[in-house]
C-alpha cells in the first residue's frame, strides 16, 4: 500500500503550550513554541535538560499522561490537527506515519520476543500485509540498517545483540512503515562515539532513502550539525533561536545560543589559553521563571526594566532562510566582539612519577558452559594486556576507548577494587597491584580516589550533603575532633564552589551538576595524589560540562593532583588533557601527548576515533572513516594485531603479520609510542583527520 505524496509541511508546530497539573498548581512545560518540518527535511532540537525538548515530541505523538494537557497552540500532522484525532486515528498515525525512537534501544524491545516477530508485527498490524511479505520486508530493512547476516538477526533474541545493533533494530523496526516523520529523541546518547557515527550516518542516508522527515532531540551540537538541515535552541519551554543550520552556527542571534557555543570545547580552546566559559547561574524552574526573557538572570546582555517588563515573541533575521531570535536586542548586539577574557593560567609543568603502571595484566576465568554448552571448560577473558605507562604529579593523562576496551578495568585494578593477574602498579615507588582495598592502609586509599560517571548514583540520598563529605573525613581519619573535620567540610565545600548552606541539603534538592561537586569534593577530602576521573561530564549538560571541567582542573592546579581522565569525548579531551593514552581491546595502541595523539601519524584505530567525534563548527572539514563491525569479544580476541578485524590500512602490511603477530610498541618521536605493524613510510603519508577550512 503506497502512502499518497504530500507535498506541504509534514509537521506544523503554531504556538504550541503544553503544562502538567498537580494537585498544587499548573507547570508549563511548553510555552509559545513553533517550528515546521518540510518534507525530506531534518530538524534538530537541542537545548539543556529540562528545556521541554521531549515534552514536545511527546506532545507530536499525543502521550502526555493524564496529567499532560496542551493548553495553547496546535500541532498538525500533514495538514491535519492531531489534537482533534479520535484515540482510533491516533493509533492509525502513531507507527505507521509517524515513528518515535527513544534514547535506550532495550526500552523499545520485548526481551523475551525474537526479533523477526517484533519486526514484522509492525506493517501486519498497520497495513494488514502477510506474515510472508512482512518478513521479506523485514529482511530488507536489516539490511537497509547495515546489519550484517539478516537471517540470523531475525532469529536472534535483544538481549544476543550489542548496544549499537539493538539501537539499529529499533531504526529498523520505525523504518517498517515507511513513516513520513522520524523523531529522534536522543537515540546515540547511550551507544560508543564510533557506533553513533555509523548510526548517524545511517540515520542519514535512511532519510534519504525513504524521503523522511526528522525530528531529531539531542543536546549534542555537533552531532545536529552533522545530521539536520535546520534547528531549533530551546530554553525553559521555549524556543529561542531557529533558522538553517549555517545562519544559527555561524550567525547566532540569541544570547543563549552563543552562551552554549562558549561553553563546548571547538578546535582551539584551551584550558590554559582560551578557557571554556560557562553560563552563570542555574536552569529556572518552571514554577520560578523570571518575567520577561527567561534568560535574563544568566544574560551578559540582560538590560533592567526592558528585558524584564514583558514577555517577548520572535523576531525575524532579515536576509536569512527563515532566521528567528526571542531576544530584544538582537540587532543592537555585536555578535562579532572577541570573548571577554577569562582568567588565563600558566601551563603548569608536570612533577615528578606518582604512578608507574608496568606489564599489568588482569585477566578474569568464566565458566564456559554457561555461555557455550560445554561443561567444566574455563574461558579467560583478558580485559588488560601489557599495560605500560607512567603518570607524574600535576599531570592530566587521558585514557580513551570504546566500551569494553578495558578502561574502567584498569581503575578498578588501580583502587584496588580487583588485583592485578600479572605486572606491577607503583604508588610513589610502593608496589600496590597486590593488594585490595580492604588491606589497603588509610594513606593509600586516600591517595587514590574517584570521580564517577553517574552524580546520582554516588551520593546516600538519606544522608546530607554535609554528613556525607564528613563521612569521607572521618574513613580518611583528618583532625582530631568533629569540630576539625567540619571545619574542613565547609572548606571543601569553598572548593568546589558550594554555598556553604549546602550542608544541610539532602542530594534530591541538588541538582545534576552540583552533585557531581559534591562527589570531587569528597574525592579530594583525603588529599588525593591521584583522582580518577571516569566519564565524569557525560551525564551533564553541555553548559554544566564546562563549569565541572574547569573546577576539575583548577582544584588540580591548586592541589598538584594527577588526573586520569577516562572519556570517550575526544573534544573534551583535546581541551584538557596533558598526555593521551588510546586502549583497544585491552591494549595500549596509542601514547603520547595530546598534540602528538591528535596530528598525524597516527594509530589506525585513533584515527578512526577522530574521524567519529562529532564538532559543532561549521569551518572543520574531516575524513569520513566509519568503523565496520563491532569490538571484539575480550572471551575470544582476534589473532594478531587486535584491531586487524576493523582496520583500514591492513592492506599495507606484508606477510600477513597483522593476522599472525601482535605488533611490538615502537617509538614514532620522543614520548610518542603506537602499537602497530604499518612501516614508517606508510605512517608518514597519513592525512589530517581534522582540518579547518581556509577562509
């Protein structure tokens, strides 16, 4: 059955205002909100937490609960009015016109359905197809995914695929219909920096392909550059700043938007030089939205008794493809002047080795037979092979891999978590890879602390915030009376810079950045020597991301901490770290420092993770290197080079050595060291990765 061309917008938003109801009162979600999806076209939706970006696809998809109403405006699908749709046409729409893909794959699939049936259930239900001519199209469509053997897919149960194919299911099974708009609602958040490449880039050509529209929601500036025609900046339920994607990157006329774009690490920043500058102050509440522009508490352009008086409607960019801005002066604004200065720091020079990591191994036995039918047989998985490097005082060493290559192994063989199989750890010259954390005496369980990924699942939500650093004081045994160690609570509190009020706050009246905080300052309750630092922005804001990471770098300055950074965000990265460590597969492929790690020659596999980090500047130009396949098992590694599977220079490589041999460390320059069999003469011909356009 072939859906009739429809050649107006597919998706009309006209002044959309939607608010939930409790028993107290009435919270705007969504206020004045407008914006228009063209046939063909993508249209990216970004803005901080909290903003009303899912609130507004919900809203599209008519899923507000019962307590969700849309109290203003309209949205019409196709010309039509959804809110004037019968539950009957609704569900004729939703699926199969309209199709929604949520941030986590799993949420989406039936664990205990196989894929086939999931798959084909879809245009069975919507276009009454046969079972048949269902599966055919469903073997079509895996395809259409990059799936590889779509038979054995089909057969397969959720729970048998990895992250990144299930999120390619999920784009499959929306696909089933061939539905005219596709809302994307964060749907790479959970998944590699490599795997969201190819899911981006399959996104793309899938809308292509099939014409669909998009709706894309993500917080990801770089990521909407690269995959939308358009965009909308949402802030407290309303939408600041839309127009192309060239006039609102390289000619922002919101306050707002070009707060975000100081506050994310582009090409060039530095921590030292050029520092992130993070918007001031916090998100309103809904119920505590100033009057006038809801902004204007955080505004460097925030003018008393005019931006203020009165609410303010969008106004229109002359001159530009269908430019908008919610602010007052947007014309009177010099959008050109240079950043104010931020403080600038001194380099500082790294001290002596803290941490000397040597030949560490940490190898796990698992029963075979629960995983391959065959009884008493022991499989080793090697989650760390050979790892060799040092780290000195003062010193920020980035550790950087896709999931499963072995980095949050390591921390948890350096905090004593686990013990190491085999090599040494040297803490200050004492041997530690022995001992867990329970016979660890005091001092060195001080000196090595962590900053975790998740704020909200690191703090006692029964315990104040205040009790819980003094808890950390009293393990640590600082002072000699409780006097002593809240004196110190309050200093650590200055620190990381907490009213001191805060105390006596439980976690749930914090928010996500200021719990993160609180976990650095209990980090650093101890006097830590080293602080391991494990995707410790990820689950932030973009806004809140620069604030954090510079608090983090300026306590280390101020502390002579070492600071291992586990990240998979390659920007924040480049902006912070001293010196980079790449791991694949448990092994280390790459080190060296941060601008030997981001200019050629590199790595097969750094460069592959170059190519894959997505940057919001409209003047970078990359190579388009898309990983194919995922990473291997750890239970059954390929022979030789790890990454022989995945890697593009192969070729080069005589004698089949890539297949046969794990290559040997070699030095390319000073401090600079690869794990790979390509010759000298072929590493000297690589490109770029990142190049900035010339004017």
């Amino acid at each position: 059955m072939t859906k009739p061309k429809y050649d107006g917008p597919i998706l009309e938003i006209d002044g959309l205002s939607i608010s939930f109801f409790t028993r107290l009162r009435e919270i705007p979600a969504v206020m004045d909100f407008s914006v228009d999806v063209q046939p063909g076209e993508a249209v990216g939706l970004v803005g901080e937490s909290g903003c009303g970006k899912s609130t507004v696809a919900l809203g599209v998809m008519q899923d507000l609960g019962v307590n969700g109403h849309i109290v203003g405006g309209q949205i019409k699908f196709k010309g039509q009015d959804l809110s004037a749709m019968s539950d009957e046409e609704l569900r004729d729409i939703r699926g199969n016109e309209i199709a929604m893909i949520y941030q986590e794959p799993m949420a989406s699939l039936n664990p205990a359905m196989k894929i086939g049936k999931q798959l084909i259930e879809v245009p069975m239900i919507h276009e009454g197809i046969s079972e048949n001519d269902a599966y055919q199209r469903a073997l079509e469509v895996v395809a259409d995914v990059k799936l590889p053997d779509p038979e054995r897919i089909l057969k397969s149960f959720p729970h048998q695929l990895s992250g990144g194919q299930q999120q390619r299911i999920v784009i499959a099974m929306a696909l089933m219909s061939k539905p005219s708009l596709l809302i994307l609602d964060e749907p790479t958040t959970a998944l590699d920096v490599t795997v969201e490449a190819a899911v981006v880039d399959l996104v793309k050509d899938l809308g292509k392909k099939y014409g669909t529209s998009m709706l894309f929601i993500s917080h990801n500036l770089g990521l909407v550059l690269e995959t939308c025609d358009r965009i909308c900046v949402m802030y407290s339920g309303e939408a600041v700043e839309t127009g192309s994607i060239e006039d609102v990157f390289d000619k922002m006329q919101h306050p707002y938007t070009q707060a975000l774009f100081r506050s994310i690490p582009l090409p060039g920043a530095n921590k030292n030089a050029r520092p992130l500058v993070a918007i001031p102050g916090n998100f309103p509440l809904p119920h505590e939205r100033p009057m006038g522009c809801n902004f204007g508490p955080r505004c460097d352009y925030f003018e008393e008794g005019r931006c203020n008086q009165s609410e303010i409607s969008m106004g229109v960019i002359e001159g530009d493809d269908r430019h908008f801005s919610r602010c007052l002066k947007f014309s009177e604004i010099d959008w050109n002047a240079p950043i104010k200065a931020s403080v600038t720091s001194e380099k500082t020079e790294p001290g002596g080795v803290v941490l000397k990591i040597d030949n560490l191994k940490k190898y796990y036995e698992v029963a075979a037979n629960a995983l391959f039918g065959s009884a008493g047989d022991k499989k080793v998985v090697k989650a760390n092979e050979t790892l060799s490097f040092e780290a000195r005082e003062s010193e920020t060493l980035a550790i950087v891999g896709e999931s499963g290559c072995g980095k949050s192994t390591f921390a948890k063989v350096l905090m004593g978590l686990e013990t190491a199989t085999e090599g040494e750890i040297l803490l200050d010259g004492k041997s530690i890879e022995s001992n867990p954390i329970e016979t660890r005496n005091t001092k060195t369980v001080a000196d090595i602390q962590m900053v975790f990924q998740n704020p909200f699942d690191t703090l006692n939500p029964s315990m104040s915030v205040g009790r819980q650093i003094i808890r950390a004081l009293e393990i640590f045994r600082f002072g000699n009376s409780d006097q002593d160690r809240a004196e110190r609570m309050l200093e650590l509190l200055d620190l990381v810079k907490l009213p001191r009020a805060f105390a006596e706050r439980m976690p749930r009246q914090l928010s996500g950045g200021q719990k993160q905080r609180v976990g650095i300052a209990r980090a650093f309750a101890g006097g830590a020597r080293i602080v391991v630092a494990d995707e410790p922005v990820s689950a932030l804001d973009v806004s809140v991301q620069a604030a954090v990471t510079d608090l983090l770098m300026e306590i280390q300055r101020r502390e002579k901490t070492t600071l291992l950074f586990i990240s998979h965000d390659l920007s924040i990265v480049r902006y912070l770290s001293d010196r980079v460590m790449v791991m694949y597969l448990g092994h280390v492929v790459e080190l060296g420092s941060t601008d030997q790690v981001f200019s050629p020659p590199y790595h097969p596999y750094t460069e592959a993770l170059l190519s894959a980090v997505p940057i919001a500047d409209t003047s970078i130009e990359k190579q388009h290197i898309v990983l194919e396949g995922d990473i291997p098992s750890a239970m059954n590694p390929p022979s030789g080079c790890p990454f022989q599977t995945r890697c593009r220079w192969k070729t080069e490589v005589t004698n089949n050595l890539c297949d046969t041999e794990v290559p040997p460390t070699r030095q390319l320059e000073k401090g600079h060291e690869i794990k790979c069999h390509l010759a000298a003469d072929i590493l000297s011909k690589m490109e770029p990765v990142i190049k900035i356009a010339a004017e």
